[in-house]
C-alpha cells in the first residue's frame, strides 16, 4: 500500500509520530518513494515507535556500522531516503 507523507520530509517529529499512528492501524513501513510517498505492508496491529536520524547525527559514514549501533541500542532498520540523507528505525514502545 502506497500513501503520501502528509508532512515536509524536515518535520521529523511529525513524521515519526504519523508513522507511529500507521502502525497501531496495521500499516507497517517498507521504503520511501519519491520522496512524497511511503510504501506499507499489512500486519497485525501493534504500538511501536519509529525514529527518522539524518546520516550524519552520530558520526557514522559506514552504513553497516551505523545499523549494528542502531540494532545495539535495540532499533530495527527499516529503510532510508532515496537520497541516503535520512534513514528510519522501528522499535518495541515501551512504557
């Protein structure tokens, strides 16, 4: 299922929060598209929290690097931006 970003791809929070909300409907991300658009897939509904990091936030310039310290700090990488500038966690919502 392909939807439109209802936000500028600069309003993260926004961002996030919205795609948060997707999930808790079952929609869950699988890539950016044209910048304007996101593709998800249907499951179960479930909470969980998603995070949009700009590539360059934690001094990581190697992909694989910057995905084990994510997956370390308990984040699953889900996709980045066609331009490679901003790449998107999901995690577990914890209380």
């Amino acid at each position: 299922m392909l939807k439109t970003i209802p936000y500028y791809f600069y309003q993260v929070d926004a961002i996030e929060s919205w795609l948060d909300e997707q999930a808790q409907k079952g929609l869950f991300l699988l890539e950016t598209r044209l910048g304007t658009a996101m593709s998800f897939r249907k499951e179960t509904p479930r909470a969980v929290r998603y995070r949009i990091d700009v590539k360059r936030s934690i001094g990581y310039t190697d992909e694989k690097a910057r995905i084990a310290a994510y997956r370390e700090m308990g984040w699953e990488y889900v996709c980045r931006t066609k331009d490679g500038i901003f790449y998107i966690w999901r995690g577990d919502k914890t209380a």
